[in-house]
C-alpha cells in the first residue's frame, strides 16, 4: 500500500511509520507533504530518498489541486496527516474520500478543534485534571480532528506534574498506535460497518 505522510515539524511519527515497515514491507511512503518549504520531518524524507512536497498558496510551493494530481500518479492509497497543521481543502478531502487519516493527541472527541494541537493540547488536559488522555486516529472531514475514529488507546496521567509530562506519555503511544491502523490499512482490515469503523482481526 503506498501512502503519503503530511507533515509541519519534527516528523517522529513519520519516523515512527518508516521504522514499523521494516517489518511490514506492504507499506510504502511515496511521498512526505509539508505546508512549509523545509523542516526537520523534510530531512527525514531525504535520508530516506522519499520526495517531499512543500503545499500552500505561496511561490515555491504547489497548490493542493496539483497535489492531487501528483498523489493520484504515484498511485497513493492513503494519506496519513502526522503533525499536519493546516485545514485540508474540501475538494481535496473528497478526492481522496474515506483514505485520509489524522493522529491526535488526545481522546476525541474530547481536547479537539481548531488551536488544538501540540501542547495546547496537552496544557488542555493538564488543566482540566483529567486522570488519562492517549492518541486518536481518525478519519479526516472538512473539520478540525472531527472524523469518524478508527482507533484509540490512553494513558494513565494522574501522577503527571505538567503538560510536558503528558505530551512525552501520549507521543510514545502514537508512535505505536498510528503505524499499527496503517498497517491494518495495507491489509484492507479497516472497514466502515453501518456508520461505524470497525478494524478486524
Ligand atoms: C504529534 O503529537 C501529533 O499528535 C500532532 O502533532 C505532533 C506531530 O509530531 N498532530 P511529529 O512531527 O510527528 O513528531
């Protein structure tokens, strides 16, 4: 199954997927997409020989409708958006119906929505005393992290002293969760059952 990786930043879950297929050769990622036009996850991408994309509306980087198109020529099957900051456009979304897929960190539908992400989230979460939080991968709609969930898993955060405590506990679940639904992805075990996703065995 060959995908595509969106990133912003740092780029450890694009890591965390490279590293997964190395024991799950059905995994290919194609390409790396940024909204920006260099960043750490870019040298990720170039260690690895994978072609990066910079999109946005600015000179040097290509429109999403051209995105689309270059995706749909290397024959990308999925569309994995890790750390991806910005909106994706509605028709882009529709092109790729049903085969983008977000991770975020925190239980949604709860600490979700536009100005969620990084450690808002997790001072979100610190603040609010929440006793767990964890990492959801969803499926991606028009809205900010508002797409049916595939999967989820939390972790214990009563003892935690501080949101970075949460973001360093929820990170190492991420980088397990999100490589594992790709890989049930690649093996087509990821099915949409009346209105439900439902992952099978
Ligand atoms: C992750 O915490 C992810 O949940 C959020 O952005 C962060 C990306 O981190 N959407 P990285 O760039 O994959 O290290």
């Amino acid at each position: 199954m060959k995908t595509a990786v969106f990133v912003s930043g740092r780029g450890s879950n694009l890591q965390a997927i490279l590293d997964y297929r190395q024991g799950k050769k059905s995994i290919e990622v194609e390409a790396v997409v940024s909204d920006k036009l260099n960043c750490p996850a870019f040298e990720i991408a170039k260690r690895n020989s994978i072609q990066a994309f910079s999109v946005g509306s600015k000179d040097g980087y290509i429109s999403y409708e051209q995105l689309a198109s270059s995706l749909s020529e290397l024959d990308i099957d999925l569309i994995v958006l890790a750390g991806f900051l910005k909106l994706i456009p509605v028709d882009f979304i529709r092109r790729f119906e049903n085969r983008i897929i977000n991770i975020h960190p925190a239980l949604l539908p709860s600490f979700g929505g536009k100005g969620m992400y990084g450690i808002n989230v997790h001072n979100a979460v610190f603040k609010s005393s929440a006793k767990v939080s964890g990492a959801t991968v969803h499926l991606v709609d028009p809205d900010y992290d508002h797409g049916k969930i595939i999967a989820q898993q939390c972790v214990d955060i009563s003892d935690v002293k501080s949101p970075e405590e949460i973001a360093e506990r929820v990170l190492d679940i991420e980088h397990k969760i999100l490589p594992y639904i790709v890989g049930k992805f690649a093996d087509g075990k990821v099915k949409i059952v009346e209105d439900r996703v439902v992952i099978l065995d």
